[in-house]
C-alpha cells in the first residue's frame, strides 16, 4: 500500500464536511462568551421584591412576612382609619359593594304609606274573595274524582 502524503485529509471535503483545520478544537466553543442574558421585565422585579420577607412591628411584636404581606395589611389598617381610596380599592378588588354591607337606616312610615299599604290589603283580600268564589261555582276535575270515589 502506498502512503498518503501529508496534509492530504482522510476524508472528503465538501458539503456538510468543512475541512478539520476550520473545525472547532476539542475544549472550544463556537460562541465563548455565551447567549446574552434576557433584561428581567419591572413585573419580574416587583414580584421578586414582593416576595422578600422583612421584619415589622405588629401589636408591639417583631413578625417576620413578606412585602407583600406588609403593603396589605398597611392599606387595610388605612381602611379602619376611614382612608376612601383603601376604603374602595379593598372593596373592588374583592368584588363586595359596600353600600351592599352596610345596615339599612330605619324606615319612617308616614299616614300616606300606611294608607297606601291599607288599600294594598284590601285588594288582595278581595282578589282572594273572587277566586274561592270562583274555586266553588267552577270546581276543577280533579276536585270531582276525589269527591265520587267511594269510602
């Protein structure tokens, strides 16, 4: 067998096949500095801050909670203190009206309503008069099969 002579490749050169010397070196990479890290969105930020716990002062005692945890009790001890805006913002973020929760005032009938409500009485006592009356002169089928059965 002949010998090849050197620098001759072992192998083809051509598409898909780049000659060794342009090859990556074992230990090397084609990008060294790497892909760039993605920029954290403010969103990302607010909750990685959010989640942090800190130390706070409640009922005169050291309690660890989270930022988060913080702010909302911050915004409903404004509420207690009859702050509208926590007052509100409380309110809509749970869907609850407040006009809803709070205890109806005492209702003042005046003669006009008491009258008002005497004649709906009246009414309706004699509606209820016509229909009996109507109940006896046209008794319905049902009425009938119970009244001819023997006992």
């Amino acid at each position: 067998m002949a010998k090849k002579p050197k620098g001759v490749p072992d192998y083809e050169v051509g598409y898909g096949k780049p000659p060794k010397h342009t090859q990556f070196q074992k230990g090397q990479s084609g990008n060294p500095s790497g892909k760039s890290k993605k920029e954290t969105s403010i969103k990302a930020k607010l909750m990685q801050i959010a989640s942090e716990d800190i130390t706070v002062q409640k009922n005169g005692k050291s309690q660890a909670m989270t930022h988060l945890d913080a702010m909302v009790f911050t915004v409903f001890a404004k509420a207690l203190k009859g702050d509208l805006p926590a007052i509100k913002f409380i309110s809509d973020y749970i869907g609850v009206d407040v006009s809803e929760t709070s205890h109806p005032q005492q209702l003042q009938l005046t003669s006009a309503d008491l009258e008002a409500m005497s004649a709906h009485a009246d009414w309706l006592k004699l509606l209820e008069d016509a229909q009996s009356e109507h109940d006896l002169e046209h008794p319905t089928e049902d009425d009938d099969d119970v009244t001819d059965t023997p006992s």
